[in-house]
C-alpha cells in the first residue's frame, strides 16, 4: 500500500488553505443557482451561460478536493520549535550574494511560498540547496537566470 506523503506548512498557511476551502463550499449554492438559472433558458446544446457556469462548478469542485488533500496530509511546524545550526523547514535565512548584499528568505512549504514577500518552497531551486547547510557554508544555485552564489550568514527559527 502507498504511503501518503506529508505535507508541511506553518500553521499561517494552514490557516489560509482552511479560509480558502470555507470560501469555496459556501461558493457551491451560487454556483447550482447559476446552473439552474441557466438551465431554464432552454436548449442546453447552445446554451452558453449553462456552459459556463458547469466548468465554473467542476472547477471549483476541483479546488476543493485538491485543498482537502493538502489539508489531510498537513504537517503543520512552528518555526520557534526547531532549533539547531543546520537550514531546515521553517528557518529563516541571510544570505550575502556576490556584492555581500544580504537577502533574508523564510523556508516554507508549496502552497505558502511568495519570493516577493521572501518565503521560498523547501521544493523551490534556492530551497533545495539550502537545506542542511551551515552558516559561513557557499551555495551554488542554478536558476532560470543563471548560477547564483550565496554564502549562510545567519540561521534564524523565527
């Protein structure tokens, strides 16, 4: 039997997938009544609102069982529980690039990751050459734009 892979988060992002699905259960009423709505104008053959609104609820129906998914296979960390000097989920990290220009990235899960907000996937390029490391250890990253080069400054459980 195959087992079911965990999948960590913080508990924001665990939080954020439940007020999602929420949303989205209390979407389904709207969704039927726009179906029914459109079903009353006749033939369904040509009937694009109908259309519409049957993608629009197997869409949404698809959002759901993928988020219920996530949800059940959670493994919800507290990045203020871990400690250690090793890059591990839930850590934040300074890097020094090239110019010793300091960036500061948070490891976070799939679903939580936003580059721009400095939270990058532990799946992510930068994510995968992170982990396990030591401050003052180098890190070589290929990426779309090329190699990238950082030196661990810091290792913060935040």
């Amino acid at each position: 039997m195959a087992t079911v892979e965990k999948m960590p988060m913080l508990q924001e992002g665990y939080e954020t997938l439940t007020a999602e699905l929420k949303r989205l259960k209390a979407e389904r009423p709207h969704i039927v009544d726009a179906i029914e709505e459109a079903r009353a104008h006749g033939d369904l053959s040509e009937n694009a609102e109908y259309h519409a609104a049957k993608e629009q609820q197997g869409q949404n129906e698809a959002t759901i069982s993928d988020i219920e998914d996530k949800l059940s296979r959670a493994q919800i960390i507290d990045p203020r529980d871990l400690s250690g000097d090793k890059v591990v989920f839930g850590a934040t990290v300074t890097l020094l690039d090239d110019d010793d220009k300091p960036v500061k990235y948070q490891i976070v899960g799939q679903t939580e990751a936003n580059a721009k907000t400095g939270r990058i996937s532990y799946n992510s390029p930068l994510g995968r050459a992170l982990i396990g490391r030591k401050v003052d250890e180098d890190v070589e990253v290929s990426v779309p734009a090329g190699d990238r080069y950082y030196v661990v400054s810091k290792i913060e459980f935040i």
